[in-house]
C-alpha cells in the first residue's frame, strides 16, 4: 500500500519526516493538536495491538480472512493462474462487453494505488526490524491475500451500476446493499454508509496529502528547499487535468505509468542482484533462516512474522475493499473474470516488487552482522538490526540501491514522484465513487469532489499535518473492517459464480475471442 502505517512511519522519521513552510507552523500546530485530541483514541483502537505483543489485530484481522478465503476458494490463486494472464492479455474481452475499461487498464489502476512507497520505504522498514526472514512471511501473505483481492473484486462486478451513457460504478458500497439484500441479510445499507465515510477520509487523506507530502520530500532532497505549495500547486493542476476526463482518461494514464515505473524498478533490482550473482543463495538462506530461527534479530521469529505480514498487509492493501472500485469498471459480462484478473495484484505488489527490494537490502549488505557469530547487531536500543549508514526506511533503500548505482537516488526520486502521482489519481476515483454512492451522481457532484481532492493536494504538499494522516491511514484499515464482515457473508455468491464459469470454460461454452 501506498500510505505507511503509523508504525512505520515512526520507525523511519528521518526518511519520511513531513515537511512545511515556516509560516505555517502555528497553523500546523493547531491542526495537530485537534486531530490528536479528537481522533486519538481512533487511530490507536486500529492500529493497537494484541495484549503483550507488537501484533496489531488490524494485521490478524487481514491475515485471517485471506488464509479464510483461500481454504474455502481451493487455492484458487495457484488454480487460476494461467487462466488470469490469458484475460489481462485479452484473449476472453468481448469489445461490446458492458463497462469502461479494459482487463489490463483496470489491473494497473487498481495496481497504481498499491504500488508505492509501502514498496520502497515499508519494505525496508520491515527486514530493518525483523530481518530477512520477514520477507518469508511477507511472500506468504501476500499469496494468500490473492484470494482476498479475487473474491471483493467478483462481487465488486457482480453488483455493480451500469448507467446508459456506459459508465459504471461498483465497489464494496454496492456489493453490501445490493448483495446482503439478494441473500435477505440486514445492515447492508449501514455498512455501506459507514465504508463509504472511511473511504472518501481515507481517500483525502493516505490516498492524497501523503502522496503529496512525500513527493515534495523527495523532490527537495534532490532540488534544495522551497515552499511546498509549489510542488502543491503543480501536483493539482496535473492531477485535477487527468481526473476531470474520468476513469477512462486515469485508466488510459496508469496503464502507461505503472507499467514503466514498475519495470524501471524491478529492472534495477535485477540489474543489482545479478551483479551480485554469488550472494543469491546466501541472500535466499537467511530469508529461510531468519523466517523460522530470526537469527539473533529482535523479537526472533515472531519478530520477523509479524513484520511480514504487517509489511504485505499494509501494502497490497488486499481485503481493504479499495481496489474492488477499480476492478468493478472493467468491460466484461463475467463477474469472476475481474476477481481473476486481481488475484495478480497481490503477486506484482508484494511477491514480486516487495521481495525485489528486501533482496537487494540484503545482498548488498546494508545489515550489520557480526562476523564471529554470523548473527546481526542490533541498534543501541535493540529495536532493529543496525544498518551500514544508520539508515532505515527509503533512506536504506536508496542506500542500498546506490551502493551499486550512485545515480540511483535520481531514479528514486522519479519513482516516488511516479508513484504519489498515480496513487492520487487511482485513490481519486476511490474516493469519488462512495462520494457519488452518498451524494448521488452526477457532473456537478463528481466536479465538487475533484476540486476538493485537489485543493487537499495543495494542502498536503505544504503542511506537516501528522494526526492527520495517521487518522487517514486509519480511516483506510478501518474500510476493511466492515469490507472483510460483507465478504464473509457474501463469499457463498463467488463460489457459486466461479464453479458455474470454470464449467462453462471446461465445456468450451467460454472461448477465446483472439
């Protein structure tokens, strides 16, 4: 996911610091202290953790309902692998299908909002404190999270609009009123209400100011200081000119954007471990170690778990409901041909980019071991592995890719901007879809929304607005509480359309269009 948790943003306060002009402090200071007094208590009930532990029940509460759904799926998201390249690559798409976007566009919107700084500064974040044997345990949830993403984005299609002008809109707000409603069940008025509010919060906030915040960050750090508004100020205008065409103009955005700023990142990543070819095994030997032994790190192995499966949790964002609004736009008339086109995600996100990042922190030797004992130092106050520059989150990636490329931090730089942009555009149309769902649709409804996503934008690239985005970050997880109750009682409905869709597949009923 794109947003940091408030964890991980603490753990790394000197990489993801956030930034503000002078002349705002006192302004800033206010807005602290009234979203820590008011919305405190929230914020600490989402991100608490069990009695006597560092596991926040928010990561259980994920964990558990992906390891649910892929027992009761089959492990649909190996079974179903090959079937989903074949649909992103548009073997089954029927041109004349209902709906806005192509499998391949709706894959990469919903990726443009996963696909970010959880990636490059969670993941470090992660084995910084529990070592390489976290991204053990964040490869395993994040494989399992793909049955997540299947089922909420079958029923996002399933339950979705269509509207005679052919646009659509779709999403956990809809799947609870209308598909608690088929099955007879109450409160799916409320809980839809109640997703919304979190979503458009959530929206402003993880999904926007942050994004705005850190890409100034970012861009100082290479360019010098100056005022944040003018990164603000640039941001909106760009993000304003590509939202106002719709999902059609964002979809015809981040299938470009994602692609190439994926690509570019995991090509370097390769380019670095290739270049270290003798460390790969080494590299892959503590990643086992660490995930059953946690070799000396801190907490040991339930250290190095709860860091993997906090990492994946918060960044493939699976079970959190947001990319079922993405997904539900897709040109299809087979609701199970989305949830299988999003079982991908989890597996871009987390298996292939997060573990990218996490090899190359570990093969080029950022953490500091002890040479006589092998096992790795921990910092003066035993919270985490000791790295080579007292570095940690984007600051040790950045270190850790420079140490093999000097002018990485300039790819970086782009990269971050790469990724806030196409996360505000993707979490824009989140937002706007459950302000529509509450306000109704309509021009002048979506018009007031988008000004004000951008006016937030401007916002978040000049203030240091802290409470706020922890409230947002919450806000976010808090959607998947109530996503996660729908998708239990509605998961018998996906069953029923994926055994009906594979025997019409099996039959030859189901075939390919090129």
């Amino acid at each position: 996911m794109n947003t940091l948790s408030k964890a991980a943003a603490l753990a790394v306060p000197g990489a993801l610091g956030l930034s503000g002009p002078l002349m705002a402090q006192t302004i800033d200071e206010k807005v602290n202290e009234l979203f820590a007094s008011s919305t405190g208590w929230f914020v600490n009930f989402i991100f608490s953790p069990f009695p006597g532990t560092s596991f926040p029940w928010i990561v259980a509460w994920l964990v558990i309902a992906a390891t649910i759904f892929t027992i009761y799926f089959g492990l649909i998201q190996f079974r179903a692998f090959p079937h989903s390249i074949s649909l992103v690559k548009g073997d089954y798409s029927d041109p004349n299908d209902a709906g806005e976007v192509s499998h391949f566009q709706a894959l990469a919107t919903a990726l443009s909002g996963t696909v970010g700084l959880g990636n490059i500064a969670g993941v470090a974040v992660a084995v910084g404190i529990g070592g390489p044997g976290a991204t053990f345990w964040m490869i395993l949830a994040g494989l399992m999270g793909m049955a997540s993403k299947f089922t909420e984005c079958t029923l996002g299609v399933k339950y979705r609009n269509e509207y005679p002008d052919g646009t659509v809109s779709g999403g956990p707000m809809y799947y609870m009123t209308k598909g608690f409603a088929a099955r007879g069940l109450p409160g799916g008025k409320f809980m839809a209400v109640l997703f919304s509010i979190f979503c458009i919060l959530g929206a402003f906030g993880g999904g926007n100011m942050f994004q705005a915040n850190q890409a100034h960050a970012q861009l100082t750090n290479v360019l010098g200081d100056y005022p944040g508004w003018i990164t603000g100020v640039i941001f909106a205008g760009v993000v304003f000119a590509v939202i106002i065409g719709g999902l059609k103009s964002i979809a015809s955005v981040t299938e470009k954007v994602v692609p190439f700023m994926g690509v570019l990142y995991v090509l370097t990543a390769l380019a670095i471990i290739l270049l270290n070819f003798d460390k790969i095994g080494w590299a892959f030997g503590q990643i086992f170690d660490g995930a059953f032994t946690g070799l000396g790190v801190a907490g040991g192995m339930v250290g190095a778990l709860i860091q993997g499966f906090k990492r994946a949790a918060f960044s493939n964002e699976a079970g959190v409901g947001s990319a079922a609004i993405a997904h539900s736009a897709v040109r299809t008339k087979e609701p199970i041909t989305e949830g299988f086109v999003s079982l991908l995600e989890p597996f871009i996100d987390t298996v292939v980019i997060c573990t990218m990042t996490a090899l190359v922190i570990i093969i080029t030797g950022q953490l500091v071991s002890d040479p006589e004992t092998g096992l790795y130092v921990l910092n003066e106050a035993g919270s985490a592995i000791q790295t080579v520059d007292g570095n940690s989150g984007v600051a040790l990636t950045s270190a850790a890719f420079s140490s093999s490329f000097g002018w990485f931090k300039y790819i970086l730089a782009i990269a971050v901007i790469l990724f806030a942009f196409s996360t505000m555009i993707s979490w824009s149309y989140y937002g706007l879809k459950a302000w529509t769902f509450l306000f109704g649709e309509g021009k002048t409804t979506e018009l007031v929304f988008k000004v004000i996503f951008c006016l937030f934008v401007i916002i978040g690239a000049a203030a240091s607005l802290g409470p706020v985005i922890d409230f947002s970050d919450a806000a976010i997880f808090a959607m998947a509480v109530v996503n996660i109750v729908a998708l239990y009682f509605l998961m018998p409905i996906v069953k029923g359309e994926l055994n009906s869709y594979l025997a019409r597949l099996k039959s030859g009923e189901i075939k390919k269009y090129q």
